[in-house]
C-alpha cells in the first residue's frame, strides 16, 4: 500500500482552497463597498435632523426676543427655499452649496474641506399657526445620486 498523496489528489485540495480563498476575499470587499453607502446615510439623517432643529430653535429664540409674544413667533421663517448652518441665528439665501466640514468635524458653509452632501430647507407657511418644514440632504456616491429628508410641522403653541 502506497503512503502519501497523488498528484491530483494535490490539485483538488489546492482548487478547493483557492475556491474558499476567493468567496472569502469576495464577501470580505462586498462588506467594505457597504460600509461607506451606510456610514454616508447616518450622516445625512444627522444633517437632516439638525436642519429641523435649527429652524425649531429660530422658532424658540423668537419666543424669548419677543418674551413670549405669540404674534411674532415665525420671524425669518418665511415661506421659501434655505440653507442653515449650526452658528448662524437665521437662516440663509438657498445656494446650491456643498456642506464644508472643519477641522472640529462640525458641518456649516464658511470653512473647511467641501463634502459630498447638499442640505436645503423648505419652509412652507400654510396656516397663520404653524409652518410645514422640509429638510432635505442630497448627496453623489460612486455615480448614484442619493436624498434623504425629514419633515415636520411647527406650531405657535403660545397662541392663546
């Protein structure tokens, strides 16, 4: 009885690692191609999210300036198309900008490295007691075009 292995014996071994070598190499690049897609929408909600809250909070600060006035509740926040950044009190003239990142990894228009991602905010004004708000982040990632958007409805709860 002969020890050992046979030369084809060798070549199907080899085969069938190199077979698993290259479904694992395969399903380890699909998993990273996914990662950058996932890591971009997370950023965009936040983007979206916080284009809410900062026209919520020109709608807060109207409250306090006006020591709680209920007429004067949506000052600046007219029907139209903007953009709003975090450091800014009111809104801005809607330019079709990409969003910059600083060095604080903070996002605004001013300075810092541009970014894939375009946030506009779309107020629409539809009753005197509350005012409809879009906001809406768009961005480009490997030729598709991507949109996220959050809305919600502002009220002049104050009124009596």
């Amino acid at each position: 009885m002969k020890k050992g292995f046979t030369l084809m014996e060798v070549i199907i071994a080899i085969a069938i690692i190199l077979a698993a070598l290259i479904t694992l190499t395969n399903l380890i690049s699909s998993s990273v191609a996914g990662i950058r897609p996932g890591k971009s929408k997370i950023i965009a909600t936040n983007l979206a999210q916080e284009g809410l809250e900062l026209v919520r909070n020109i709608r807060d600060n109207n409250w306090l300036a006006y020591k709680r006035e209920s007429d004067n509740w949506d000052d600046g926040l007219g029907a139209g198309d903007y953009r709003a950044q975090y450091d800014v009190g009111s809104l801005l003239s809607f330019v079709s900008v990409p969003l910059k990142i600083d060095s604080n990894g903070f996002y605004q228009y001013d300075i810092g490295s541009n970014t894939v991602f375009y946030r506009k905010i779309t107020i629409t004004q539809t009753e005197d007691s509350w005012i409809g708000v879009l906001s809406e982040v768009t961005w480009q990632e490997k030729g598709r075009s991507y949109n996220i958007g959050a809305r919600t409805n502002l009220y002049n709860w104050l009124e009596q």
